[in-house]
C-alpha cells in the first residue's frame, strides 16, 4: 500500500510543493514544529533509514543537495537549521517512507524531548 508521501509523490494528494527534480520532493510539514518545517522526501519509497542499500545511494546525496538548495532559497543556512529523520516506532517514525524534517526560522531548542 502506498504511503502518504508516494501520494503526494504521485499528485494524488495535495501538498505546498517547494522543490521537486526527479528524485526529491520537498513540502511544507501540516503540523510544524518550527516557523520552517519541511519534509524532504526521496522518490523512491525506502521504508526506514535501516532499508537503505548501496543503490540508493543517487537518492540520498540528492535528498542532501537539495536540502542544502533548499536552505539556501529560504534564507536559513547562514543562522543554521536542524535536520531530522526518524527511524522505526521508538524514533518516532509515522510515515514509514524515509524523509528527512528541515527545520529552522528561529533558534531551535534542545534536541531531545520527552
């Protein structure tokens, strides 16, 4: 079954797009945490960072560089961001299909919270 993140892949489902080539979507986070938050997503569904394999490996250094393209257009890499990706049920992983969280705007807390 297809995650939410292929349906948005696939514009199944609406989402604020801000940056899309052929192997990263990037989108505004529904509920974010920070006056940034975007979800940065590879187009190939992957579903946790331990499914990762040595092919992927186009996919993550795309997800990177446009992370950092991403930083750079929405004026935060010079203060800084934070980047986060979840992993399995005790990492706090909801959607399983790997995606990284781009957050920044302001000066971010600590990074652990219970």
């Amino acid at each position: 079954m297809a995650t939410i993140f292929t349906k948005i892949i696939n514009k199944e489902i609406p989402a604020s797009i801000i940056f899309e080539n052929d192997k990263v979507i990037a989108f505004k986070d529904i509920n974010p945490i920070a006056p940034i938050h975007i979800l940065v997503v590879p187009k190939k569904e992957i579903p946790t960072l331990n499914d990762i394999t040595a092919e992927d490996s186009d996919y993550l250094i795309a997800m990177y560089l446009a992370i950092k393209d991403i930083a750079i257009s929405l004026n935060i890499s010079e203060n800084g961001y934070r980047l986060i990706t979840n992993c399995n049920s005790y990492g706090g992983q909801e959607v399983f299909h790997l995606h990284f969280h781009l957050l920044g705007g302001k000066k971010l807390g600590p990074m652990l919270s219970f």
